[in-house]
C-alpha cells in the first residue's frame, strides 16, 4: 500500500512528503471502516468542498460508503462540482465508522453540523486533515501542515503517497481547492509543491478552466453594476493611500444586487495603484448597525484595526461589525486605519534610522 515514489520520474518537486507514520496510521483508520463522513467547515469555500467530495470519490473507489456534509449549502458557483449533489446538510442516523474532517482543526469550526450530533462527534474516530496555522487537531490522527496552500494539496500527497486511486472527478474537486485557496496561483502560499500537486491533478483529467470560469470570472449583471457604482462613489484620503466606499440598501435597489454580491468591492479597490488600505462599509438593514470589511498591502496592518474596533481577521484582510450608523462608522473607521498607518510608519522609519 506504501509508495513513496511520487507518479513523476526524475528529480520531484512534491517535497516535503507527509510523515509517513501518519499516513499509515490514517490509512489504517480508513481501510476498516465501510461508513465515512466527510466534513467540510461551516460557512463552505473551494478548499473544504473540493476537499470532502474529492476525498469522498477517492474513497469510493475503495468500495466505501462516503457521505460528504458541511453545515451550509454549497454557494451556487460550486455546481460543477462533481459530486455536489451528495452533499449533506446532517449526518442524518450517525451511522458511521469514521469521520475525516477537513480544512478546519476544530470541531466547533464544523458549525451546526457539530451543535447538531455533538454527542457522536464528540467521540467518534476522527481524522483530521488541515493547513491552517491555528489548527490544533481534532481527530486520533492529524495531518496538520500549514506550508500546504490548501487541504487539497496534503490530499494529492496523501493519495500519492498511500497509493489510493485518482479519478478525473476526484482530481477536479481537489484542484478546486488549490485554485480557490491560491486565487489561482497568485498567493505567496503557492510553492513548488502546490504546482507538482496541481501538475498531477491536471495529468489525472482536471481541467483548470472548469473550475475557473464559474468562480472567477462569470458574474451576474447586477453584481458588476454594484461593483462600479461602489467605486463610483469611493473617497480617497492620504494621498490616495487609504480608499473606501458604501453600499446601503439603497444602492443594492439601484443596481439590481442582493447582499451576497458585495463580496469582491474591497479587493478590487485594494488593487487601484497607491492604495494601501481599503475599506468597504455596508448598511443594510438596521441603520443603527454597520460592517466594515478592510484589506491591505504589507506591512499594514488591519486586523490590528479591526480587532480594536471589536471585530477580528487576517494582517491583510479583516472586518467588524460596528454599532453605529454609516456615516459615524466611517468617519470612527478611517480615522482608526489613519492613526495605525502612521504608527507602521514611523516603526519603519525608526527601523531605517537604525540601519
Ligand atoms: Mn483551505
């Protein structure tokens, strides 16, 4: 069952393997078992999907029963997906010899589908499959790797390396997940590795242009509208350093939109030459309430922002929510992204100084 021979001749990129005790301690898990639930984390994205269902066609292939569930619906862009349409909301009787959990390392990050069957996943053999830094392993078994660009990347060594088969349909869920958690290639996440993993999910059938059009490219009218009205309306300070706009209930009127198609405002305006920080403010519903969405070019720092304004994320990309109307918020916000370019600033000058 061991190969440790990746499928290319010559001098392999697809290094650093995964340990291999913990494949043999995986595959010892899996083999046994007739019943598998696939989890993919609540609130889904190409990783977590492509993980559970290309993990689920693998195991198939084995004769196994595989049920791939997440607490959510897959959004709509994820219809090609093969498989899809196997994808539970419940694991229904809990009927299952093993639980392979993926592209999140704790349970409670399995949303509803944990508060749900609590009990079951509480003691349930788990393998835990993840590359997020923050993962602290929730299964008896976890390859946890945050090198790995994406959970798909760990399965093709994980399939590689165990010898299980690879399908065309399998390939293109997990090249899915290398696509969508790269933007295509384009993240520093992406090194030799994730394009060898990529390299052999194409070889297996996967075609890459399947999976791009549909999330990156195609888009509905009114989306584009909302997205040229919102930069229509952007305001600039600093020198054009810091750039923001709005969206309110108003212009989701205007332009056709529904909420759900705001989420591409803030990195397109990220993305304007000098821009250093973005923001995007949006007031739907309840006036007395609004969510800022901010992203950032290194070093900024906007979790820092986010984080004193209540909320949380990523240094480059994070949000909160704030009580208090638009204009209030905005004026609050700006200021708070003002006071923390300045501080980065001067940090960096004074590093200078000291060269
Ligand atoms: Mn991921």
């Amino acid at each position: 069952m061991t190969n440790n021979q990746p499928a290319t001749s010559g001098p392999s990129l697809l290094t650093p393997l995964l340990n291999p005790t913990q494949i043999e301690q995986a595959m010892a898990l899996i083999m046994p078992a007739q019943r598998i639930a696939l989890l993919a984390h609540e609130h889904p994205d190409g990783d977590c999907l492509g993980s559970a269902l290309g993990f689920a066609q693998i195991l198939r292939q084995l004769g196994k029963i595989c049920v791939p569930a997440c607490a959510d619906p897959a959004p709509r862009a994820f219809s090609f997906l093969p498989g899809i349409e196997t994808l539970q909301t419940t694991l229904g009787d809990e009927n299952f010899d093993l639980v392979i959990a993926l592209d999140a390392g704790e349970l409670s990050r399995y949303g509803a589908l944990y508060e749900q069957h609590r009990e079951f996943l509480d003691h349930a053999t788990i393998v835990n499959i993840d590359h997020h830094i923050s993962s602290s392993g929730c299964g008896q078994v976890n390859i946890i790797e945050p090198e790995a660009a994406s959970t798909t990347e760990l399965l093709v060594l994980f399939q590689q390396q165990s010898g299980l088969p690879l399908g065309k349909e399998a390939a293109l869920c997990l090249l899915t997940g290398l696509i969508t958690d790269t933007g295509s290639f384009q993240y520093p996440s992406t090194t030799a590795r994730t394009m060898e993993a990529g390299a052999i999910l194409v070889a297996a059938g996967a075609d890459a242009e399947t999976i791009v059009k549909p999330i990156f490219r195609t888009r509905p009218l009114a989306q584009a509208r909302l997205t040229a009205l919102a930069v229509q309306q952007a305001q600039t300070s600093s020198d054009g350093r810091i750039i923001w706009t709005y969206a309110t209930r108003e212009t989701l009127t205007t332009t056709g939109a529904t909420a759900d198609m705001d989420d591409a405002i803030v990195g397109t305006l990220r993305d304007i030459e000098n821009v250093q920080v973005s923001a995007f403010f949006k007031c739907y519903d309840n006036p007395e309430t609004t969510r800022v969405s901010l992203r950032s070019n290194t070093p900024y720092n906007v979790a820092a922002v986010c984080m004193r304004l209540g909320g949380g994320g990523h240094p480059r990309a994070a949000g909160a929510t704030i009580h208090k109307p638009l204009q209030e918020t905005i004026a609050l916000v700006i200021a708070e992204i003002q006071k923390e370019m300045q501080a980065e600033d001067q940090t960096s000058h004074n590093n200078t100084a000291l060269l």
